[in-house]
C-alpha cells in the first residue's frame, strides 16, 4: 500500500494527469477539475506530453506492452514532483490513480530503478475528491444543485483506494441538493473496462441491476468519481429510457448539471 506524502502547508502548484477518457471524451470534466482546484489557490500544470498510463494493457494480461507507457507516466511526471516544480499529482479518476500510484510498483518491481521512482511518484499522486477532502481540508465548495442527488462508488476508487467518505463529504455539502441514497451504492456498474466487452452479458446484467437501483432512488442525477463507470451506467439508462443520468461529481461541484437540460 502507498503512503501518502504529507504536507506541512497546503499545496500550491500541481500536475494535472488528465486520463485518456477525460482527454478525448470528457473534456468538460477536465475543465472542472482545473476549476476546482484553482477555485481554491492551486495553481494547475498540464505535461503535454502526458498519453496512456498503461491501465487498458495492464488488466487485459498484456504486461510487457503497458511497461512502456509506465516508465514514459514516471519519466512525464516523476521530475515535476522530484525537482519540487509541483507539490502534487491530482487526478480526476480512482482507477487511473490506482494504476499509477499502486499497480506501477507490481508492473515494474524487476526495475528497481523505475520502481523506487514509480513509489515517489505514488506517494504525491491524489484522486480529485482525495486531494481536495484530504489534503486541502476543503468540503464546501460554492456548489448548488436543485433536485435528487445519489451517489455512486466507483470499484477502484473505494475498494483499491478505500476513498468513500471524501466524495460523499463534497456531496453532503452540496446546497439545496437532496442526497438520496442508492441501494448497492457499493456494488459494481458491470464495466471494469475489458471485461464489459469480453463478458458483455454478464456486464450488462450487472449495469441493468445499478440501473435498477438508479430508478428505485429517483434522482435526477447520480454523481460518481469516474468517466468510464460513467459512460456505462449512462448507456445502459439512455436504453432503458430514464430520464437520470450519471454525472462526474466534479461536473456537480461546479454546477455544471441541470436538472431540466
């Protein structure tokens, strides 16, 4: 297990690792990460150069192809961190920073180089709730939002990162939202990213009782911490004609959502 760097005045200056999906799919949740964090004096940098972390290679058993991508994420960001240029990495997805900041010291612990480098890098790298909660100290941020609000928790985000409690403290804050609870707010969608297409129906089984769940709660919208849940939960309740959706919180927490739209 990583632990954490500890800080003795609240970050200044991070790295924003933006995730593939957010990149090409969501910009608008990127956006509202940035936001956030400079909402509240962070200055936020974006490496370029970032691409893949590897994840997709790496739970699909192809190791030796996700090495690459791993050792070029430490090269990216290891230096900012190391050479004090940004205090912290943050990252708007729990399973991109699982991959990197756990799953990067079991992919390459035969290079003790890049592994002690890929430990470093892991132990300033946040989840955007985590960073936020955790670190800044920070639980209402000036958001609103008019009608039912549930919550859904992401797999990696709560059973590799053990982050509950911070996404729901953003939430519980939210004003003139009324949290609702889901039942089996803790079971997964049925994404888990290559198992959706090499085990389609039992995928889809697994997204039709959340979505089930989604329609019991009656919420206008149901917030989670990951783009990839997100799409998938978003297709199954586009199928079967539900008028929620699934939204990123930090889309939420800068009132990005409309109940009416």
């Amino acid at each position: 297990m990583t632990h954490k760097k500890q800080f003795d005045s609240p970050p200044r200056r991070v790295a924003l690792f933006v995730t593939c999906m957010v990149d090409m799919l969501y910009p608008e949740v990127g956006m509202a990460t940035v936001e956030l964090l400079e909402r509240h004096g962070v200055e936020v940098v974006f490496p370029a150069e970032q691409t893949c972390c590897g994840q997709p290679a790496f739970n699909s058993g192809f190791w030796e192809e996700a090495r690459p991508l791993a050792r070029r994420f430490v090269d990216i960001f290891e230096p900012l961190v190391r050479q004090k240029q940004v205090d912290a990495v943050v990252a708007p997805s729990g399973s991109c920073t699982t991959m990197t900041s756990h799953f990067y010291q079991l992919l390459l612990e035969n290079e003790p180089a890049y592994r002690e480098r890929a430990a470093f890098l892991g132990a300033a790298t946040f989840e955007l709730t985590e960073f936020l909660v955790d670190v800044l100290g920070v639980t209402e941020v000036g958001a609103r939002f008019d009608g039912r609000l549930t919550y859904h928790a992401c797999c990696h985000l709560l059973r590799e990162l053990g982050i509950d409690r911070q996404p729901r403290a953003l939430l519980d804050a939210v004003e003139g939202a009324d949290l609702v609870a889901m039942t089996g707010a803790d079971e997964c969608c049925g994404f888990g990213g290559l198992f959706a297409i090499k085990n389609g129906g039992i995928s889809t089984a697994m997204g039709q009782r959340k979505a089930q769940n989604i329609a019991k709660s009656d919420a206008d919208a149901v917030a989670l911490c990951d783009v990839s849940c997100m799409t998938h939960i978003n297709g199954l309740l586009s199928r079967e004609g539900q008028r929620c959706r699934a939204v990123h919180i930090a889309q939420v927490l800068t009132n990005q959502v409309d109940v009416a739209a």
